[in-house]
C-alpha cells in the first residue's frame, strides 16, 4: 500500500513537530520553508520576522521545549534567540530526514485536487529560482502567528517623524539616533519590551544627553508587569526566598485542582480572582510605580493583560519611560492624536503592534478557502492581529474536508501546543484518531466567531481580552483530552506540579532528563547548595535597580583615617555592558578580620578588561551593568583632637557586573578621572547561604586583595517571602540589603557598615 504524503508548509517549532508526528504515524512529510534554514522566528537565516539572536525568551527552557530533545545544560535557564534556534537545528537533524525537507523554498500556490489531496506550487528563494509543483494527500499549514508585522490602519501621512514596527527595532537605528522624543505604541509584550530597552540604552548615554530625550509609552489600558523570576517563600526565613522562573510559578497543574474557580461566580468574580491573584506574584497593584500603571478596583473586575519584565517598571519608577493611556487615533507634523488627548514635538513612533499571520496565507491559498478561514461572513469584520483565522481547536476547518488544517496557530506559550496540536493532527491524518463532526466544527467556529465580535463591540479598552485562546493551561488540557494523553501527574519526585511539554512523552529518556533538571529547581536547596541554585544571583542584581537611602557607619582604626556616618542617596543605573571580561572564580568566603590564610587570591588588577566599542547587544531591557553612584554627607565622629564633627560632601561610584553564564555579580572601580569608565576589578559578590544569626536573609562575603588593602565584603539581602507575602509592585521584592567591609591596609583599618532602604 502507497504510503500517504503530507505538505507541511514552515519549518518553524510548529512545522518541525508536527513533521516529527506525521512520521511517527507513517505519513511522509515534505516540510517547505523559504528561509534556507529551520527555526521559523528562531532561524538564524534571514527572513522577514526573524529575532534578533540575543534576545531571551521570556519562560524558562523547561516551557520552551520539545517533549523528546532536552536542552544541553550549558544552554541559560532563558534561551536566548540564538540557543532556541540551533535547539531547534539538533531536533531537526535528530528528527527530520534531509529528504522530508525542502529549505529555501516558497509555497506560492496551493490548489485542491479532484478526487482529492492538494497541489502545492514553490518557487526556489533565490534569483531567478526554479518553479516546481506536487500532488500530496495531506496539507498542515504551520507558516505561524508572526508571520507579517502589523501595521494598524491610520491616517499617518501627514507626520513627519520616523514609524518603525517593533520587528525592525535595534540599537542604534538611523531613525532612532539623535532623537529627543520617542513614543512606544502598544501595551503587551512587544510594547513592554522595545520601550524597555530603549530606556536601558538612553541610560548609557551622558547625563545631559539622556536628560534631553523624552521615551513615551502609550497604551489603551494599565496592564501587570511580571518579572521573569518569581519568589517561593522558605517556610523558616521568608526574608530568604528561593526564586524560579515566572512559568514554574504559573503553570502549576494541581492550582486548579486544589482550588478550582467556583462555578458559580460570575465572569466579573472570576476576574477578580485571577487579578488578586497576580496582584500576590507582583507585590501590590503597581499605583506605588505610576497611577497609569495602577489597577484600580473597576480594572480588577476585568480581564487581565500582561507583560513580562525585570526592567520596565523600574524605568518608569526612575521617570525614564513616561506610561500614558491613549489610543492612537492619527498624526499631523510632529502631533499625535490620542483619543485622550496630544502628544506633541514627536520625532519617532515605534509601533509594538503584533502581527498579521492572514497576510502571508492570502498569498498561497485559494480565494475561497482564505476566505472561509477568515470570514465567511461579510457582515463581520476581520481581526488581523488578534483573531485572525475561525477555527475549531485554532486547527481545523470544513473546507479542509478532513484532509488538512494547521498547527501553530497561536500566540501565548506555543511549544506546548504545538507538540498537542501536531500530534492530533497526524491522529487525525493517519485515522488513529477520530475526526470531529461538521457540526462539531461549525459550532467551535461559531464560538470564535463570538469571541471576535465581542471583542470588537467592547465599548472599553478595558473589557477587550488579551489572548484569543483564553486559558492555557486549560487549552493544555483539554487537547491532551482530545488526543487520549493521561492526565498530568500529582507531585512526586519524578514530577514538580508544574507543567511541561516533556510530561507529554512519559518515560522518554530526553523528557525524564528535562523533568528532573526542573524536579531539582523546585526543590528547596540547604547547606552550601543552597545558594547555587543559577537564579539567586539574577534575582538580586535585577532587585537593585533604582534608587535607595542610604546610612553607613565607619569605624576606623587607624588614625589617618576617619569614623563616622555617611547619609545619602544610591543609585543603581542601569546601562548596557561597557566593557568585556571572565569574572574570577568564586574566593573562599572568607568572611574572618584577620589575614591567616597563606593562599594568595586572585590580585583584582589582574583581570583581563576589553573596553566595548560599540556596546554589545542587548535585547528586551535586560540589565547586565550598573553604574552605581552614592551622593550625601559624611560626618566625621568627635575625637580629642578633633571634638567638633566635620561635614564633607561626599561621593563614589563603582560598576556592578552580572555574569549570566557564570552565574555572578561583581564589582568594579572606576577610574577616578572618569567615574563611568572601568579601572580594575574590586571583588565578587558571594552568597553564602540564609542567615544564621537570627537576623534572615541571604548573606555572602568573600576575602579580596585589592592592589595593597584586603577587603572582606559582608551582604545581606532582605526579600518579601513570595507567595503574596507583601512589598510594593516593581521593588524586585528586595525590602532592604546591606554591604558592609572589613578593610586593612599598609594606611587603613576600619569597618564599614551600610543599610539601604527603597526610596
């Protein structure tokens, strides 16, 4: 018997698994792709959305997994673009036979054949390519949501400024270089983060330069802001917490089960729940970081929007971003037009507006069957970037006629459902599953279309939703349902109660690896393991940024050298890394006053530094560097000699360094013509472990010789537990943290004592 053959058009995650199912079920795929490599988005070939390599993704490995392929444990707990896409190349040489695909080829034309199957017509992606064409029995369209970049339709003629889509962003960019007033348009994860790093970039810049230019956010509605790493509460010390990724904390299977939502609350109820909820996992309802960010009593009711950044809410604390709520109605000359009001003397819009997967299948499909797709009704309006196609289960179709539909469809976390969908689909291809009914269909349909209009008819921006597909871990749970996969286990020590597409291949030797490296994460760390955990050390230099008050005592010991307080303001700004560097291996932590040991440590001024010219990329806000600057008085303590108190106006400035692949954070002099530029390394910042002494938090010292002076740091850092133990929005969850020194040298000895508390 002929084996069947399938058309998968995108060699993206979505073409990539599905390719993987249709095999496993004996149908042979051709995977088309006009990029000359695999990866979708990921790839690292050119395309017309494609992501800039070194930007990270915002849900840890474990989410954005295959369930047969582990990640290597040298990959970041997030992926960067570039680490996804050659995961996604080693699945494909693992998976995929170079005779299922066909890479730089574009899908120009798909027909139906009479008696049955498709044809679909390519044309090779280089000058002059060749044309070719192919019966096939199956078609699984997995060309993705980002496929187009979305410009909303309006009257912008007449500005006079630079648009750009947020796909085209990078630092610098000719339309963004030398301009004073920058407007970000959109308010979830594209918005988030361009305005993000537009700020991170601004701060490098000088002083007076930085002060000159205005970054505007704009957007229709306030939305949660929800940092990539989340608080687990230690139930003996909550001032220590233990941290892990935003999805581990979020995609908790057994949450539902525990406290399933009350069916008899109404739609408003229930939405208070789950703002409650997120308000705990945040720190409060952001009205402490800016009122346009706050959730009022009247927005808890509605349904939530959100975003995920370790940067953006404390850029608009420092007024680096300006957030204003507004819909974008048009532009004349330099003036926007917002439903709310103008903004004037614009120079640049970036618009963080999402994407228009219907555009790139108008080109390739039938009229008749786009048009099915999209809308068969000429009374309801399309939703380009939003609900773009009506489907059943975001796959199928009638006008398939159960030959065919498509996989990947979807925005939110996708690896997930991707693996769902890409095996029901080859179930259903192949026969081993059975196919919905027309009636089942239509009726699925008729519920996205319910969605859409309702979406469009919301008087509010408030009551628009977010995500089309609603729940995903509902959505999760209701395709492994549909393609008979057992119920995600309760908690055991094989199985964390969090949710991961390795659950979907129990037993596999590559999903058991990915389930016990997160099994491990969630696990509660003591002794000395208990701070190497790869997230304590992100967590901390995340939860500096901004500004704190600062009191240090000194007391010295040497009498060239004075005691006394210092008060003040610290600062911790952010900036992209300015130079390069391998930080030293971890001390002793040694945290005694006195020198015994005979080992000699690393001299700070040994440390290889390579000044970076220009700054090296850096995407979605994320902070590597601080320049840390304090500023305030320090009063001398009476002495004999000297029995009135001095006081001098005082100021210093260090660099902190965070090192994601070491998982470190350093610190470093600067020089003292140029306290922004790097002199010589001064120490590491080692977490030990949680306090001892009764007092809580995480502690660290070390032991650093520095040119001719021995420094012993001493740190402790204070958090809210986690959990909805409290602490305001956007603080990181750091309440307070101390660095102190012990310090001898040929001339100096004293101790210093400093506590920082937000301001």
């Amino acid at each position: 018997m002929k084996r069947k053959t399938a058309a998968v058009i995108g060699a993206g995650p979505a073409g990539l698994t599905t390719a993987k199912s249709l095999l496993a079920s004996g149908i042979q795929p051709t995977v088309f792709e006009r990029r000359k490599a695999v990866g979708g988005l990921w790839s690292p070939a050119a395309g017309s959305v494609t992501l800039n390599p070194g930007m990270r993704t915002n849900l840890s490995r474990y989410s954005c997994v295959l369930p047969e392929l582990a990640y290597d444990p040298s990959v970041a707990m997030l992926p960067t673009a570039r680490e996804v896409g050659e995961y996604l190349g080693e699945f494909r040489r693992r998976y995929i036979p170079d005779e299922c695909l066909r890479l730089g080829c574009a899908v120009v034309k798909v027909e139906r054949v009479e008696g049955g199957g498709w044809s679909v017509g390519w044309r090779k992606e280089e000058e002059g390519g060749e044309e070719g064409k192919g019966e096939f029995d199956f078609l699984v369209i997995c060309s993705g949501f980002y496929s187009v970049p979305y410009m909303p339709p309006m009257p912008m003629e007449r500005f006079t400024g630079s648009v750009l889509h947020s796909i085209e962003y990078l630092w610098p960019h000719e339309k963004l270089s030398g301009k004073k007033k920058i407007v970000v348009v959109g308010g979830s994860m594209s918005g988030v983060e361009v305005a993000a790093d537009i700020a991170l970039r601004v701060s490098s810049l000088p002083e007076e330069e930085r002060a000159g230019i205005e970054l505007v956010h704009l957007f229709t509605r306030p939305f949660w802001i929800i940092p990539r790493f989340l608080p687990i509460a230690h139930r003996e010390d909550p001032s220590a917490p233990h941290f892990v990724p935003d999805d581990i904390a979020l995609y908790d299977v057994n949450r539902p089960r525990k406290n399933p939502m009350p069916m008899d609350k109404t739609q408003e109820e229930k939405n208070i729940l789950i703002n409650t909820f997120i308000s705990s996992l945040v720190g409060g309802r952001q009205g402490d970081i800016h009122q346009n960010l706050h959730m009022t009593d009247d927005h808890m009711s509605y349904t939530p929007w959100v975003a995920i950044s370790d940067s953006y809410l404390e850029f608009v604390r420092s007024g680096a971003i300006k957030p204003v709520i507004g819909r974008l109605g048009g532009a004349d000359g330099s003036t926007l037009r917002t439903n709310t009001g103008e903004i004037t003397d614009v120079d640049t819009i970036l618009l963080g507006t999402g994407f228009y997967p219907s555009a790139s299948l108008q080109r390739f499909l039938p009229e008749d069957l786009y048009r099915d797709l999209t809308s068969n009704d000429p009374g309801l309006a399309e939703d380009s970037n939003f609900l773009p196609l009506l489907l059943y289960k975001q796959c199928l179709h009638p006008s398939f006629g159960n030959t065919g539909g498509l996989v990947g469809m979807y925005k939110g976390p996708f690896f997930g459902i991707i693996e769902l969908q890409g095996r029901w689909m080859a179930g259903l291809l192949s026969g081993k599953l059975p196919w919905p009914s027309i009636q089942e269909m239509e009726l699925g349909i008729s519920e996205s279309r319910a969605t859409r209009t309702s979406r469009i008819a919301a008087c509010t921006p408030e009551a628009r939703i977010q995500w089309s597909m609603g729940d995903y871990m509902a959505l999760v749970d209701e395709l492994r349902r549909t393609i008979g996969l057992p119920i995600l286990p309760e908690v055991n020590e094989a199985y964390p109660n969090t949710m991961s597409p390795a659950h979907f291949s129990p037993g596999h030797e590559e999903a058991e690896k990915t389930l016990r490296e997160m099994a491990e994460r969630l696990t509660e760390r003591w002794g000395e393991d208990e701070a190497k955990d790869g997230i304590l050390s992100r967590a901390i230099f995340k939860a500096l940024h901004g500004r704190w008050k600062l009191r240090r005592k000194i007391v010295s010991r040497h009498p060239g050298f004075s005691s006394g307080t210092f008060e003040g303001v610290a600062e911790f700004l952010p900036r992209p890394p300015s130079f390069s560097c391998t930080p030293p291996p971890v001390g002793d932590g040694d945290t005694n006053s006195g020198v015994s040991d005979q080992e000699e440590p690393l001299a700070c001024a040994n440390i290889t530094i390579t000044p970076s010219t220009p700054l090296p990329p850096v995407y979605s806000g994320e902070v590597q560097e601080y320049l840390y600057t304090e500023t305030g008085t320090f009063t001398t303590a009476p002495t004999p000699t000297i029995p009135t108190p001095l006081t001098i106006q005082a100021r210093r400035s260090y660099i902190y360094r965070h090192h994601p692949v070491q998982d470190a954070i350093t610190v470093w002099f600067v020089k003292p013509e140029d306290s922004s530029r790097v002199d010589y390394f001064f120490h590491r910042v080692e977490i030990s472990g949680r306090a001892k002494d009764g007092k809580g938090g995480w502690v660290g010292g070390g032991k650093h010789l520095c040119r001719a002076d021995w420094y012993w740091p001493r740190y402790r850092f204070w958090f809210n537990g986690g959990g909805g133990s409290g602490g305001k929005a956007g603080d990181g969850g750091l309440k307070g943290f101390e660095i102190g020194y012990g310090v001898k040298g040929p001339k100096k000895e004293y101790d210093s004592d400093g506590v920082y508390e937000r301001v």
